[in-house]
C-alpha cells in the first residue's frame, strides 16, 4: 500500500510531491498521471501554440523525475471513484489504489457544452492534445473563432495576432477580462488587440454552430451574424475535476480546505485549480485557479502530508499577462462596490494606467497597466498587510 | 555562478556592465531595487517557465534568460521591485522580453554598484543566499509599505533596513 496517493500531475501534484520527498525520502508514493506524458506546463500551451517555444521546452521535470524520486506512475488512468472511509482509490482502468494520504490535485477541464464536446474542431484549451490540434489548425490558416474574453481566451488571442495570425473574439458581457479587470483597463487591452489585428464582438454570443462532415463551417451569433471558421476554441472557464468524489463534494464543485490543505474528510488534503482555499482579498474561500497557488498549495500539502505542520498564508487572486506588447496587471478586487466605504484612485500616466481599490483604509485591489505594472508585488505585500491587520483586529 | 543574466559578464575595461537596479523615490532618499535572494522565493513559485532556479549550494535565485517566455508573473510577485523585463530598446537588449534581475557581477571581485556607492548602502559580500528569510521578507515590506491616498508608488525598504530586520 502506496503511503501517499496524489492524483494529478499538473503543477500542485508535482509541488506536492518534491516537498513530501524533501522530508520522507523513503514512503512509498504513487502518482495518477491522466494523460500519461511528461508532466508538462499548461500556461506554456499558448506561447507554444504560437510557435514561441518548442514542445520539449513544455516539460516541467526531466524525464526520469519519477525514477529519481522514487515515484510509481500511474499512466493513462483518471480516478474513477473514491471511498474516503476505507481509503481507496478506484482508477478508470479497473486498477485500485489504497493510501494513507491522499492528494487530490486532478486540476479542471474546460467548460464545454455536452452537445459540441465531440464536433471535431470545437475544443477548449487544456491539454497538449488541445494546443496541438489548435497550433496546427493555426498554422494551416483555420479561421479561428474565439468563444470568451476571460484571461486564457485573451491571452490566446494575443499569442496569435503577435504572430500575424487572426483571431475573433466572441465576448457575452460588455467587456473582455470581466473578472480580471475594470471597464477602462479592459478597454485599453481590447483597444491594443484590435490595433494588432484581431477581432472583438462583445455583448455576443453564439447562437448555432454549423457542422459539415469535416467539423465545424461556422456560428452565427443571436444577432444574425455569421462567422465562418474551423476552429472553435471555447474558453468559458473550467470545471474542476471532481466527478470521481461521487456524493462527497456537489457536481462540479471544488474542494474547500482548510490553511494546512484538508479537506473535510480525514488524510484527505487538495491542491491547485480543484481547491477552494480562503483568499485575502475578499476575505473568502474562492477557487484562484492560478499557478503560484497551486505552486505553493502543493508544497503545503505535501509537508503537511509528510508530518510537518506547513500553514498557507491564503490566496490573493491576481493576473499578470503581455498583450501585444503591453503589460497587464490585476489583483485582489478590481471594482469598488457602493457604499461609503470604498474609494479608488485613479493614475493615468502616458498611456500606463494604475487603479487602486481601498475598502476604508485597506487596499483591497488594484490594475496596472504598462510602466504601473512595476509595482505590483509591493502593493500585493500592501493587500495582503491590510488584510492581515483587519484579520487580527477582528 | 553559471549563468550570465545581465550585461555584466561583459567585463572588458571599455564596456561597463548595465544596471540591474531599480531606484523609486521616496520622501527622503531612495529605495533600491536589488534581489534578496529570498530564502523561499516567491519568483520561484510564480514562474510558469522554470526560468528561475535556486543554487542548491550558495541558495543564490539565477533567472535563466533562455527558458523565460516573459509573463511577468515574476514581476507580479516580487515584493522588493527587484525584477525587471528588459525591453527591446533598453540597455540589456540582449534579451528583450525577458526577466532579469541583478546577477551579483560574477565576473568582478566587488559588484559595480557596490565600488561606487559613496554612502556604503550597497555592499558586496560573499555569503550565502537566502539572505531575506520568510517572516522578515513579509515584516520588512509591512514595515516599508507605505501607500497612501497620494500617487506614491509603495516603496520598498532599503538595505540597510534589511539588515537591522
């Protein structure tokens, strides 16, 4: 018997991993890797799909990582099922896992409608089957429409204008990054995406999608307009990956855990986009699917898994990206609320932008924009200050 | 020290190396902005790229210019302001749109800054990294932050603060 069990080798799984062999050099340890490849980086998907980098320069660790460490690898299973009272683990190829710590760091899959999920050239962007199939279709000169103006949909827009390939965005709120940033940052990143080239329809959304024998022709969007392509990337946010736990978490949801990384059942602990961690600036369990969380959630988890008593200090929800050639910066709450209580100040410097969110005294958030982005880790130590005193104050 | 992240492996007599540091004004004096070489850094959590290592020996964090695929989530999380993206026409044009943060000046007896710093503020010393320890990276910067309704941009302390720390 396996004394720790982790599924997923996405970042949090692999974190977790040098950190419990930092301390425990010697209990057994097995890893559920689904896709059954070289543990790679998915935020390096988009640089890859625009030819900036090269497929190996994906991988996190060498090849022999698990071999070096003492890792038994579970190729091309998912877990299947979970019994957290007998401490068992099904997998998807029958096979069967007992543990006396388990990780659940299985990561999320895009949200895709059930009705398009096997239409070929409709995909979300998660996997390195997804990025190859849209780096080659990108390459071949595939019209690509863009479902979504969130961050991976943005990101991936810019990584392919920059290279002079066209992309449509097909945005349903009023803006593109309505959770990343505010309605005048949002509009200086769309002002700077269309200047390069691509296109960006917002208060849309797509009505039908036209299949032939080959896959999809098209979508028309509710306004009657029609849009040939032959790649739909569907990038409407991610559903974390925990179908498997059955009854003991509800469809779809992530797991809420504790500052040690525990969840609500015992030797059971989880890390990166499938968990729901407290986060400092809203005061809030909230699921920051980002990778220093998962980075630093998975270290926690795996001290902790290995006896120490390792404490997550909570997420800050922020974003960092380059836009074609502008820096882009949010973090904590981007938009005051009404009430008395909260203020902004507003910097508007040659073109850089730099928003401040206080709730009473406290930062609570803020977007930079251009040359403002320089300063964006000292207002995270400012947040994350603030937070602490109305914490301790309370 | 392996990697040669600035310009400063370019020690010839007629070519300086080019600056690393980051000055911010503040009310009285200046804030420098050099890497800690932070016990736990937090540069290292958020690279996407595994640009960023830790010497497993000196603890020194080494920005690896070759694997940066310049996303700026190091920029984002480092709390000292230490981390710059060189820009296609700035001094360390060598490596546009990559990270780089002050390399100690491997190839010199005494960093540059260090030579000519009239006030000893900037001292080269041959010690072991992880010289910002976890809690007195995040007291030092509660200590030093100073944001008010004004513009000012938070400052970052100064070294010899750290060293008092």
């Amino acid at each position: 018997m396996p004394k720790y069990v982790v599924i997923g080798d996405g970042v949090a799984g692999l974190s977790a991993l040098k950190a419990l062999r930092a301390i425990d050099s010697e209990g057994d340890a097995a890893i559920v890797s689904a896709e059954g490849l070289v543990p790679y980086s998915k935020v390096l998907l988009i640089p890859y799909i625009a030819n900036k980098i090269s497929e190996e320069k994906l991988n996190m660790v060498a090849r022999d990582f698990y071999a070096s460490n003492h890792v038994e690898v579970l190729l091309g299973a998912r877990a299947a099922a979970l019994d957290a009272s007998a401490q068992r683990v099904f997998l998807s190829d029958g096979g069967e896992l007992r543990f006396q710590k388990l990780l659940i760091a299985s990561g999320g899959d895009p949200t895709l409608p059930s009705q398009w999920k096997e239409v070929p050239g409709i995909l979300g962007l998660r996997t390195l089957a997804d990025a190859r199939c849209i780096r080659a279709g990108a390459h071949a000169g595939k019209r690509i429409v863009i479902s979504g103006g969130g961050l991976v949909a943005v990101k991936l827009a810019a990584a392919l204008t920059e290279v002079g390939i066209h992309a449509e965005l097909i945005v349903s709120s009023t803006q593109i990054l309505s959770q990343a940033a505010d309605y005048e940052g949002a509009l200086m990143v769309q002002r700077r995406l269309e200047e390069a080239g691509a296109t960006i329809t917002p208060n849309a959304s797509i009505a039908a999608v036209d299949v032939g024998p080959a896959g999809v022709r098209g979508v028309s969007l509710k306004n009657g307009k029609e849009i040939p392509c032959q790649l739909l990337v569907y990038c409407k946010g991610v559903t974390p990956n925990t179908q498997f736990m059955g009854s003991l978490v509800p469809a779809g949801a992530p797991i809420a855990v504790d500052s040690r990384m525990r969840s609500a059942f015992p030797d059971i602990y989880a890390a990166g986009d499938v968990a729901m961690a407290s986060e400092v600036s809203r005061q809030q369990m909230t699921c920051a699917a980002l990778w220093p969380h998962a980075t630093v959630q998975g270290r926690i988890a795996g001290r902790n898994m290995a006896g120490q008593a390792a404490i997550y200090r909570g997420s800050l929800v922020r974003n960092a990206m380059e836009i074609c050639g502008l820096p882009f910066i949010s973090m904590g709450i981007i938009n005051e609320q009404s009430g008395p209580d909260w203020d902004v100040k507003i910097t508007r410097l040659s073109g850089s932008y730099c928003k401040l969110v206080y709730r009473g005294e406290a930062l609570v958030g803020a977007v930079l924009i251009k040359d403002a982005v320089t300063i964006a880790g000292r207002l995270q130590a400012e947040i994350r200050k603030a937070a602490a005193a109305h914490a301790s104050s309370n | 020290m392996g990697h040669v992240l600035g310009d400063s492996s370019d020690n010839t007599v007629m070519s300086l190396p080019t600056s690393l540091i980051s000055l911010t004004k503040r009310d009285l004096g200046f804030d420098v902005g050099v890497c800690r070489h932070c016990e736990e850094p937090l540069c290292l959590d958020a690279c996407v790229a595994g640009s960023v290592t830790q010497d497993s020996k000196t603890r020194w964090v080494m920005f690896d210019a070759k694997r940066c695929v310049g996303c700026w989530s190091c920029v984002m999380d480092c709390p000292f302001g230490a981390i710059q993206m060189a820009a296609a026409k700035s001094s360390v044009a060598s490596m546009p749109g990559k990270a780089v943060i002050c390399d100690g000046c491997p190839n010199w007896d005494t960093p540059l800054c260090a030579q000519f710093c009239p006030q000893g503020v900037l001292q080269g010393s041959k010690v072991k990294g992880g010289l910002v320890k976890r809690q007195r990276r995040e007291r030092a910067v509660y200590l030093a932050s100073g944001v008010r309704r004004g513009l000012n941009y938070p400052p970052v302390p100064r070294l010899e603060a750290d060293r008092r720390a």
